[in-house]
C-alpha cells in the first residue's frame, strides 16, 4: 500500500457525497481532524461509510460552524451534526481514564497526539488535517501506517482489553470487515482477558450493541470465527457460536432481500441454546422485542423444520411446512439441508396470492365460519400446485372443497 499524496488524499474525500459538503463548510483555520476509521479506509482506497472529526478546541463550536441541527454530550466533549443528509461525529481531542475496568471513560482536553493514543488499534489511530497549508498531511501514531501497510491489527498498550473489553468485539469486527490479522502479542492479551473474565464487567446491552454491529457486517461469518478463536462467543454464553459456519453460508445465500442477514447469523450462532435461556440471553444483551422473536424462532425451529421441508413433494406441502415462518427461520432450515424447497418457498412460493377472498365465498352462499378459511386454502393449495389459474377456477376450487 502506498501512502497517496495530500492532495489525493483530499480528492478522495471530495469524491464522496459526505466528504465534499463537509471540504465546503470546514473552517479555513488548522486544528480540525479527520480521523479514525476514515482515514485509514481512505488510505485502503475504501469509501468510508462514517466521517469523524476531531478538533482541537471546541468541538461545538465546530459543529454550530458547519451549521444544520447539532446534538451536544457534554461529559464526552462530543457532538453530532446532520447536514445535507449526512451525519458527522465531531469530538474535542481528548485524554481518557477509566475508573475500574469496563468502566465508561472519564475524559478531559488533550493534544491530538495524546488523543490518537488513547484509540483502540493503531491502524485507527490515523488523523488527517482539514483546512489551513497542511490540509491533505498525516499524523499517526509511530508504527501505524506500517500495520496499516502489513493489514495487521495491535493494540496501543497491554491494558487495553481490560480497560475497554468491548475492544474485543471490535477486533474481531474489524478483523472480519477489513480481513486484517491479529498481531501475535494483540491476539494473547486478547485471550489472556477473554480467560480472565473481561466481559463480565461490561454491561449486557453494552455487549449486545458491539455484538449487533458485528452482526451486521458485510461478512459477519468472518467475525464470527475470530468470536470462535478468541473464546468470546463463549464468554457470551458457553454454548453460543458458530461451531460449523457451513450452515448459516448457505442460508445467508438463500435469505431474500426482505431476510435480515443479521438476524440469522445470531440465530444460527444460538442454535444449542434452549429457547428459555436464549430469550433471558437477548433479553439481558438489549435486542429489541421483534428481533427476539426472530432470532428465537430461527434458532430453536430450523432443525425440526428442515426435515418437514424435505419431506414436502408439492408446492402446498412446502407452503404448508413453512406457513407464517419468518424467512429468517425458512433460510436457517434451507442450510440445515432443505435448500431446493427453501428456495422455492422464499424465491416464489410464498408470493403466490388469489385472486378471490372471503367475500367471493359469501357472496356464493358459503356461511361464516370455518368453511370459509377451508375453501380459500383448498383453492391455494390448487394454486401453488398449478391444477387452478384464475379467479372463476379458485373460486370452482374452494366451492368444491367446501360442499
């Protein structure tokens, strides 16, 4: 990898919708930073999806300067701004403490240099200047382009894992997304805190955030296996992971675009966690209540679908297997075996609609009741087995069904 140009390094954040509103707007003085996980995907000659900023000074008043709606946090010096449709997190340079371990951090104004030290990994702890003559110039950490050159992944000191275990999450993130390696002294302090407890002073929603951002990774399978290697899947819970990945790569090739990817991959790492204990799990790492439900659905219902999917030799018998399963759970069964009436079910079976409805059966002399679902699904059932086409067809079907 080389290190482009200032310039080039301008372009390609002038390039990008976000990074040409904010060259517009930026101050012409120094002391305005682009920072993180920016730089480093800009050097990547990725598109950055977040753009922070780090001032030296004050951070809102940088945000009322940009001008759109600005949200302030006061204890962290740090503020949003959303302009243009863009988001912008913008931090006073700052120096953290941490008051016992898995704390949240205690923070005062420091220089940009003490700032880039307190991050996570150095290839994070790579600043770019905005505005004034050194707009475009790198400050980085001593040894940070070079990992970032190697595409290895280090912590700053040995106590970083302690102080933040949610840094454990993060490396395994960004080990997936970026298909970085864990240097050999990162990856031992790594496990020597996975062993000694470090999650256990974090909270659970604090772990579950971390935990559904990695899931929501463009692929989350890679950061499940560094979850695997380190142990932290079961620091979760000891029977949570992806033991075999095979599984869940071939239901994430099934699930459709109305499918959450995310959603299934937690599923499918929850498969050997009973349904009482897996809901008190996503219960205490704060998932929201729909998204429970999926992935509870998913995880304790696939293996025993699987078998019912196979075993259908019609399209109304896939359709009567899979009835009203969320698609995360169709997908989920699919890998366990059930690819081809998967597929069918998510790719067109379950879209099949008809074209009459209850009122047809009234208006046909068919009294309120029971009668009325028992024509319907008869005339569907026809439908997806391809024996009726059209409405007077359906409606002959579920007439005859309900004689």
């Amino acid at each position: 990898m080389d290190i482009p140009s200032p310039d080039e390094l301008l372009d390609r954040l002038r390039r990008l919708p976000a990074g040409r509103t904010l060259l517009e707007r930026i101050p012409a003085g120094a002391g305005v930073f682009l920072v993180g996980g920016a730089v480093r995907d800009l050097l990547l000659g990725r598109d950055p999806t977040e753009l922070d900023l780090v001032v030296e000074g004050d951070a809102l008043a940088l945000a009322r300067q940009l001008g759109g709606s600005v949200l302030a946090n006061d204890r962290f010096g740090t503020s949003t701004v959303r302009l243009d449709g863009h988001r912008y997190d913008i931090a006073t340079a700052r120096r953290e403490t941490y008051a016992r371990p898995g704390a949240l951090p205690d923070v005062t104004p420091a220089a940009l240099a003490e700032d880039l030290r307190r991050r996570d990994f150095t290839v994070n702890t790579v600043a770019m200047a905005l505005g004034g003559e050194r707009a475009g110039r790198l400050v980085a950490v001593p040894g940070a382009l070079d990992d970032l050159k190697q595409r290895m992944l280090r912590v700053l000191h040995d106590a970083s894992f302690i102080d933040d275990p949610t840094r454990l999450l993060r490396v395994a993130r960004y080990a997936g997304r970026l298909g970085f390696a864990l240097e050999l002294h990162t990856r031992e302090l790594a496990q020597a805190a996975v062993r000694a407890g470090a999650l256990e002073t974090v909270s659970g929603p604090r772990i579950g955030s971390e935990l559904r951002l990695l899931a929501r990774e463009r692929h989350p399978l890679a950061a499940f296996a560094v979850l695997g290697e380190l142990g932290l899947d079961r620091a979760i819970d000891a029977r949570f992971g992806l033991r075999d990945p095979e599984p869940a790569r071939r239901a994430l090739q099934l699930l459709p675009s109305d499918g959450r990817a995310d959603l299934l991959v937690v599923a499918a790492a929850a498969e050997r966690v009973p349904r009482a204990d897996l809901v008190d799990l996503l219960d205490r790492l704060a998932f929201e209540a729909s998204d429970r439900v999926r992935i509870v659905a998913a995880a304790t219902e696939a293996k025993a679908l699987a078998p019912k999917l196979v075993a259908a030799r019609t399209p109304a018998e896939i359709a009567a297997a899979a009835h009203a399963a969320p698609p995360e759970l169709v997908a989920l069964a699919g890998g366990h075996g059930a690819g081809e009436a998967a597929s069918a079910w998510l790719g067109r079976l379950r879209h099949v609609r008809l074209e009459i409805d209850g009122g047809d059966l009234l208006a046909a002399g068919v009294p309120e009741g029971p009668l009325i679902g028992r024509g319907l699904r008869a005339a569907l059932d026809a439908k997806l087995d391809g024996r009726v086409a059209g409405r007077e067809a359906e409606l002959a079907e579920a007439l005859e069904a309900v004689r």
